[in-house]
C-alpha cells in the first residue's frame, strides 16, 4: 500500500512517525516527572523502553526486530527488578518508622 507521500508504511509500526514521536516525547516528559518526583530508578528503564520503540521507524526488517525485542525484555526486565527493590526498600523503612511512632505515642498516653 503507497501513501500519499509515496513511501512504504512499515509494517512492524502501527503509528506514523510524528504521531510516534510525540508519543514518545510525552511518556519521556511523563516519566521524567515521575524520576523526579518519586525518585525511584525504575522509571528510568520504562523510559528507555517507550523511547526504543523508535528503532523501529528507521529499521524495518526482522533482525531490527529481535534486537528491539531482546532490548525491551532487558530493559522491561530491569524496571520490574527495581520496582520490586524499591517497594522492599520502603516498606523496611515504613516498618523500621512504625516502633518508633508507636513508642511516641506511648510516652503521650502516659504524659496524661
């Protein structure tokens, strides 16, 4: 099928390339809000792994495919690994705060 600029579309893309960049330029902006905001790492390979799909819109053949597929699985891969650290993380410090806050309202009690 030719478009109406006389080029192929590809067939592993489903979006137009400006409609694919500025998919990728929000979830960049989206996720480069979140690493500052929460500041955990795994949002840095969520990133990675929206911003690689652009691969595929300047290599259309099937090795271009398996390296964006072994790519998205590392990197996809990566970010699971340090959700996962980062909810362990917090919640070792949620319980290590929670004596402490439960002492203090301990010696409150027995202020009255």
């Amino acid at each position: 099928m030719i478009l109406a600029n006389d080029q192929m579309q590809n067939i592993y893309v489903p979006l137009p390339f400006k409609v694919h960049l500025i998919f990728c330029i929000i979830a960049t902006i989206v996720y480069a809000l979140e690493i500052y905001r929460k500041k955990s790492p795994h949002y840095i390979f969520m990133m990675l792994a929206v911003d690689a799909t652009l691969m595929m819109q300047f290599f259309n053949n099937s090795t271009a495919v398996v390296v964006l597929a072994v790519l998205e699985s590392l990197l996809l891969g990566a970010a699971i690994v340090f959700a996962v650290l980062e909810s362990k993380k917090r919640k070792a410090a949620a319980a290590a705060a929670a004596p402490i806050q439960a002492e203090g309202e301990t010696d409150e009690d027995s202020d009255s």
